[in-house]
C-alpha cells in the first residue's frame, strides 16, 4: 500500500461509548485515500478491544497503544510522528463529519497553494445531529498578512484544529506544548506559514459531552487530562500569554526585523485579550485552590 493522502489521527482515552460510531463515519466518507491512526492513552477497557478490532479488520487503521498515560495533549502529538499522508486532520473520538467533508477540505487544499490549513463550519449537538444546539464561530484568513491571521487566531475559536493541514508544515511546528491553552498557541504557529480557509459545503459535527458550570471545573478537567506531568494551577493564561509573546521566533526564516513587528503586535493583542482574564478567573482559581488546602 503505497502512502495515503490524508493521515486521520483519532486520539482517545477510553471514549468507548462513541468511537465505534466515529470510526465508521469515517469510513462512510466519500474520499477513500487515507489512513486512520488510533493513539491509545487509556489504561486499557472496551475502547482498546474496538480500536483493536478495527485495526485488524482494516489494514489502513493502525492502533498504537501507549504504555503509559502522557496526558492527551501528548496523545494528539504522537499521531503526528506516524502520520504517513500529505495531509493531516484530527478526528475527536466522539464527534462527526458529514459524508463529503474530506472530500471537500482536500480540494479547498489542492485548489488553495498558498493555503496550510481548511477547515469546515462546526455545530454543537448531544443526541441527534439533525437537532443542534449551537453553531460555532469561525474565520477565514485568507490573503491576510502574518499579523492579521495570528491576531484572529488570538481573538477566535480554536475549531480549525479540526481542520486539514498539509503534514509538512504542522511538522516545522512545536506541536501541543503542555500549557493551557495549546491549542490556540499551535493554531497560531500554524498561521504564520499560510492561509487558513473555510469550506461552507460541508460540516462537521461536534458531540457535547462534558458538563463544566464554571471556570474552576474546566480547568480542574484540564489539569487532570491533558499534561503528561501534574501542573501546578498557578495563573495559567499567564504562561500561555508568556508563550503567546514566543510564536514570532517559532518560524526561523522570517527577518528579523519582521520578527520584532509581529512581536509587538501579538503582545498586545494577546494582553488585551488575557490580562482580564488572568485578573479575574485566575486570581479566582488561586483563592479556591489555597482554600482547599
């Protein structure tokens, strides 16, 4: 089998209850040239028997089961090292795409050089896709200079990681670091090699499965899943606005010069957007942490 178009990553930590339905609509899809890879960072269950079971049956799904829990963020980077295909997208164990939605990413991609990643509209549902809750915001970038597109990815959503990328390029990034908030930071890396754009005939669904009623909760969770080592819970839009002010020096061929000017810029842009929020919610998560002692 020679190397696939399109390497489709599905990272999972148990997700037994919907990987089984996310793995065959993804094998519904109308593009047929790629290949699925299945990290595995749950200790072991009903999720490790389907991916399992699926990998024998299909000889393009490949499941790579960890030793160890390194966090999810982890997780999603070791799917890169084995990606074999030109493109790259990640797939969430619990959500879905429509029938044509590869197929319309990768020619929004083939017919868009100077674009690195396309992604597609996202809804919010629980039960039934045919009744969502919630349409997600999103930007296109397209012929917008570097500081314009790292400053929507500042400002929006971080949907377009469940875009198509073209695998050389997500390769010169630093991946997910294991800070909050990595996955705006990586969108943002991924901003300054080219375009991001969106492709409005096509959907992806995005299944509703967690139920925070607060900040404190959600960062509870995320302390708890997604670093590979326990992190302390110390202002942590500190530390992603710290390596917000980094992104400018992630791309080593850019001048100097244009170095320090987008420097400039994401510092406040990505200030304004989160010294409110690290006086407000972190100060918050501080004093309930120190209480709990």
């Amino acid at each position: 089998m020679g190397k696939p178009k399109i390497s489709i990553a599905v990272p999972i930590y148990h997700g037994e209850k919907f990987l089984k339905q996310t793995l065959d609509n993804i094998l519904e899809q109308d593009f047929k040239d790629y290949e699925i890879i299945i990290t595995d960072n749950s200790p072991g269950g009903q999720a490790e028997k389907i991916a399992t079971e699926y990998s024998l049956k299909y000889d393009f799904i490949h499941y790579i089961k960890h030793k160890q829990n390194f966090g999810a963020f982890e997780n999603w980077n070791s799917a890169v090292k084995y990606a074999k295909g030109e493109f790259f997208i990640f797939a969430g164990a619990h959500d879905l795409w429509e029938k044509n939605f590869l197929s319309t990413l990768y020619n929004c991609l083939k017919n868009n050089p100077q674009a690195v990643l396309a992604y597609a509209p996202s809804v919010i549902f629980k039960y039934d896709i045919t009744k969502p809750e919630k349409r997600l915001s999103f930007f296109d970038t397209s012929f917008l200079n570097p500081i314009s597109r790292v400053n929507m990815i500042i400002w929006g959503l971080p949907e377009a990681q469940y875009g198509l990328i073209r695998t050389e390029i997500i390769k010169k990034t630093h991946l997910l670091k294991q800070i909050v908030g990595a996955d705006i930071l990586w969108l943002a890396e991924l901003s300054l090699w080219g375009d991001f754009i969106v492709c409005n005939n096509t959907m992806r669904f995005r299944r509703e499965i967690r139920s925070e009623n607060n900040y404190y909760q959600q960062m509870t969770r995320y302390f708890k899943t997604l670093f590979k080592k326990k992190r302390k819970r110390l202002f942590p839009n500190l530390v992603l606005l710290l390596n917000f002010w980094m992104v400018p020096f992630s791309r080593k061929d850019l001048k100097l010069s244009t170095k320090l000017y987008l420097l400039l810029d994401i510092m406040l842009n990505s200030t304004l957007k989160l010294l409110p929020i690290i006086l407000t919610k972190d100060l918050i998560l501080l004093f309930k942490k120190c209480n709990c002692k």
